[in-house]
C-alpha cells in the first residue's frame, strides 16, 4: 500500500489499514523505543502508547515530512517524556518513604556499590538539612519517632507533652519537610 493511501485511510479510521499500519511500523516503534528507555517491559507498554497517540493524532499529520518521520518523532518524544517520569519518580521516592503513615523504616538491600553509598550520604545530608530548619518540638518529635523509632507513648514521656500533641508534632514535621525538600529538589532541575 502507498503511503499516501494508508494516511487517507488512517485519517478515515480504517481498521483494517490501522493494522497494517502497526504492522509495517511496529518494528521501528519498538527499536526506538527500547533503544532509549533500555527497559523490555516499558518498551513494549511504550509502543502501545505510541499508536494509540499515533490513532489518536492521525489528522493532525501535515505530510510534510515522511510518515516513519512523524512517526519517529513521536516515539521519541514518548520515549523521552517516559525517562522524565522515571527520573522525577525516582528523585521523589525517597520522600514517600519519609512520609509513611505507619512511621515504619524500609529495609534497603545492602548493596555496597560506592556510587550507591554516595547517594545515600547525599540523600542523608539533603534529610537532615532539611530537619534542621524545624522548630524544636517538630524537629525532637520527627527525630525520635523515624530516626530513633520511638513510639508515641515514649516520646510523650520525654518531650512531656501528650500523644496527640506528638502525632500532631510529627504531622506538622512530615508536612513541613515535604515542603522543604520538595522545593529543594525543584531548585536542583
């Protein structure tokens, strides 16, 4: 099939010239794809978002360039706003594990790969920065319930405040540090 017909019949929603669309195509979609996400699993979900996006925008292809162009541009532009995702997911993964509801700590493999261990003393650092810039109350109280693992009982007796004044310390704690390590994360981009 030409090209030109399968772009009239794509813009007339043909089904049939939409699978021999993904067919002929289906190939260069995933070789980009995986070749810039590196990931099997991501690609492939990858590809489908490309022609869905693909079905989707069929009319506004200008044809002015080739079709495997706009094609190409598409998926890479996925590909690319896919990695972004990844990374701002990633950045912001350690801030879920801070903000945990229960006040449980996640056990970490022990992987000692030095780039790894650097991470983490960065990681450590930028946490307890952003610690610092508590009051005292918030900053005893978060200090004592996610780095020492005292229950609230406990630090009630020391801080001689009551348990619902703890939690309500260590809500405002949590809340305030989102804030600020947020914005500290933000002015790293």
């Amino acid at each position: 099939m030409e090209e030109k017909d399968l772009i009239k019949k794509l813009k007339s929603k043909d089904e049939e010239a939409f699978k021999y669309f993904v067919e002929k195509y289906k190939g260069l979609v995933y070789n980009t794809s995986i070749s810039i996400i590196q990931n099997i699993e991501d690609a492939d979900d990858l590809c489908q978002e490309v022609f869905v996006q693909i079905f989707k925008s069929i009319n506004n292809f200008k044809e002015k360039s080739s079709l495997s162009t706009w094609i190409y541009r598409i998926t890479i532009s996925k590909s690319l706003e896919y990695i972004r995702y990844k990374k701002r997911k990633k950045r912001f993964s350690f801030l879920v594990n801070i903000f945990r509801d229960d006040g449980s700590v996640i056990d970490l493999p022990q992987f000692e790969h030095p780039g790894i261990i650097l991470e983490r003393k960065e990681e450590s650092k930028i946490l307890f920065h952003a610690i610092e810039k508590l009051n005292n109350d918030q900053k005893t109280a978060y200090i004592l319930k996610n780095i020492r693992g005292l229950n609230y009982k406990k630090i009630s007796k020391i801080m001689k405040k009551s348990t619902s004044s703890i939690e309500s310390l260590i809500f405002r704690a949590k809340k305030n540090l989102k804030i600020i390590l947020t914005k500290k994360l933000n002015d790293k981009k």
